[in-house]
C-alpha cells in the first residue's frame, strides 16, 4: 500500500476505534512462520506483541528449522514465548519435521488444544474463532472435517474467524494449497468471516472469495497472509486473482478488533519500517 493510501486508512481506523489509537481494543494478533535461534526478526516481532493486547495467535513454523521442544523453550520461548498464557497456536509443516509434532504439543499443552490433534476452537469478544490443522487430513469424510462442520453447525454466530498455516490463496513462493479446498467450502457454507494463514513468507489480503476463487462480496471469506512473524521473505509469484494488497520485504502482525457485526484489521510492521494496511468490513 502506497504511504499516502496507508495513512489514510489507518486515521480512517482509528476514528473507529482501531489503528495505533485503538491497540487497546485489540482482540487478536497473528502472524506466522516465527522463530529461530539465528536470526533476529522474531524478536522484533515479539517487541510488537509486548505494546499490543488480545489473544496472540501464531499461525505455525512457530520454530525453526523443526519445531522440537528444545527449539520452543530456547529460541521461540525467548521472544513470542513471553505471552504463552494469552497464545492460542496454530501448528504448522515444521513442527512435524518432529514425529507427531511433539514438540509443539508439548510446549504449547491444553493451549494448543486436544494433544496429537490441534484443531480446537474457542469464543472471543462475541466471534467465535476455529483453529485447524492444515498438515492433518482436512478432506471431507475426515475426523477434523466432521468435527469442523459440527463445530460451525453448534455455533451460529454473526462473525467467525479461523486459522491454519496453509492458505488456500497465495501469491507467495508456496502458492494456494487445494488440501484445504473442502475445509474452505465447509466454512463458507458455515459463514466464516476471516481466514488467517502463513506458509509463505509475504504479507497479503485478499478480497471475500467464494470457494472457486470468484470475488462473493455478501458470503466470501477475507483471507490474510501474514507469515511475517520473523522468517527470512520469499520472493513473490504471479499475483493471484482477488488479492487486494499484497507486500513481501516485510515483517510484523496483524491486529484484529472483533465488532459485535464487523471487524476492523491493522498489519503493523517491525519498528523502523514504514508499510502498513488497514480497514473494516462487515461480517456476513
């Protein structure tokens, strides 16, 4: 986003309570792809999280290079770790360079939800918020699939947000993951809101897309990119179709505020950078 267009959007949003004057009012902050012992952009991230409140959701590759217990306590638990009792993760591909992501299930415990499954939800300042795991099956006729039906059919609230580290859409190095493709159809047909995903290493916000990747302003899912946690960047591909906004040199998180029928978000960068993305929208 151009600089002039940035700040005018975040002003925009802090007159509505969000941007910097409204971080008091923040629900969730996330990013992904994080932590390692050998590079230093995690700690700039963790620096945000320190001056920002609401649920921390780290989208997974929490740790590199393999998500191993000794890789949380002495490189991840140093920086994000500072806020483990308001974190809520998402696991990711590199914790299960780990057998069965033990790792991860045991630094995070009941945060994480049921152990060996990690997919779980939770309600939040009036949204209900679903966590999937993406390296788990997510095919129709699975055991998440199944659960992740019966969870939206037993909580028909106005807004829903969810998050894996998969995206269905990217215009990263990665790119958009059709393993995820009957979870997304299931959660539009649920009514889920937002999406936040990492796995590529950019920043990227997407317009509301219908399951095909056709622009559904009434029902789509709003789909964030945001592995920006600290990871080195990727290279960017070919823009995708319905993506908004997109950046790739860049790190930070982004902020969530949970309206009682809308949201407003905010991608803040590391200090000393300048790009930003900001702006509302309505729940379905």
């Amino acid at each position: 986003m151009r600089p002039l267009a940035a700040l005018l959007l975040a002003l925009s949003l802090a007159a509505c309570g969000g941007g910097d004057g409204g971080r008091d009012k923040t629900s969730l902050v996330a990013a992904g792809d994080i932590s390692s012992c050998f590079w230093r952009g995690d700690e700039a991230t963790a620096r945000l999280l320190d001056d920002i409140p609401g649920i921390v959701a780290p989208l997974g590759d929490n740790v590199y290079p393999d998500g191993t217990y000794g890789e949380y306590r002495n490189c991840y638990h140093r920086t994000w770790g500072r806020h483990l009792d308001r974190t809520r993760p998402a696991v990711g591909n590199h914790e299960y360079r780990t057998e069965n992501a033990a790792g991860y299930f045991r630094y995070f415990g009941e945060r994480a939800g049921p152990r060996g499954k990690g997919w779980y939800s939770y309600d939040h300042d009036g949204w209900h918020v679903i966590v999937l795991n993406s390296d788990a099956g997510l095919e129709r006729g699975t055991e998440q699939y199944d659960w992740l039906v019966a969870d939206l059919r037993a909580h028909p609230t106005r807004c829903t947000l969810a998050y894996f580290h998969h995206p269905r859409w990217s215009s990263g190095r990665h790119g958009g993951k059709e393993k995820v493709i009957d979870a997304y159809r299931a959660m539009y047909d649920g009514g889920v809101d937002v999406v936040l995903s990492g796995h590529d290493h950019h920043y990227e916000r997407f317009a509301p897309l219908d399951p095909v990747g056709r622009i559904d302003r009434e029902r789509g899912i709003r789909q964030f990119v945001v592995g920006t946690g600290g990871a080195p960047s990727y290279r960017l591909r070919e823009r995708v179709r319905g993506s908004e906004e997109i950046e790739s040199h860049v790190r930070g998180v982004l902020r969530l505020e949970f309206r009682p029928d809308s949201y407003a978000w905010e991608f803040v960068p590391i200090a000393g950078r300048d790009y930003t993305d900001a702006g509302q929208a309505s729940c379905h």
